[in-house]
C-alpha cells in the first residue's frame, strides 16, 4: 500500500490537503487483537493529543487517540509512542495474557 505523504505526524490542514479524513475511520479504545495493520497517519488535535490512523487488509480503518502522558504518546497495545511511527509500517497489537488463558480453558 502506497500513501502520497511520508510523514506520519501531521497537521489537520495537511491530513484534509492529503484527503485524509480521521472521521472516515471508525474510533476505538484499543487497536484490534491479532490482526495486522498499516499505519497510515497521526493527525494532531490540540497538540494534546494525536489521532493515530491505521488500516487493515480489509480496508477497515481505525482512528486510536492518544493524548500526551508523562512517557509521551504511548499506544499501549503497541508499546511505541505515536510519534515514532512511519508511514506504512506494519503493527499488530497482540493478544492479552488473560485473553490467552480464557481460550485455552
């Protein structure tokens, strides 16, 4: 998947200049569970916080917010902070520990 943009981060006035819309992405408290995605942009709010884009193979997308906490902007499911991701790099947020345990009994 190509994107027309290299930076992650950006301004709202770049994400609508890139016909990038964080409302065509559905919100979610976490990131899915086992399944790979593409990181497609972090579109600052308030310089608070970042709205985090990713996609899925599907083509499903979702929009994680994460506002600014004394290590940064941490995606916890991800163990990175948001301003460290790239374009188009692949993430997965992998399943909890005590999902693990539910499944096996």
């Amino acid at each position: 998947m190509s994107f027309a943009h290299d930076h992650f981060t950006m301004s709202y006035h770049q994400a609508r200049d890139y016909s990038i819309d964080y409302r065509d992405f559905e919100k979610v408290g976490r990131l899915p569970e086992g399944v790979p995605l593409i990181a497609v942009a972090g579109v600052w709010g308030d310089y608070q916080n970042i709205r985090c884009l990713f996609v899925d193979a599907g083509g499903n997308g979702y929009m994680r917010n994460i506002r600014k906490r004394r290590d940064g902007y941490l995606i916890q499911e991800l163990g990175v902070d948001a301003k460290e991701l790239k374009v188009g790099e692949n993430v997965l947020a992998p399943a909890s520990a005590v999902e693990n345990v539910i499944g096996k009994a």
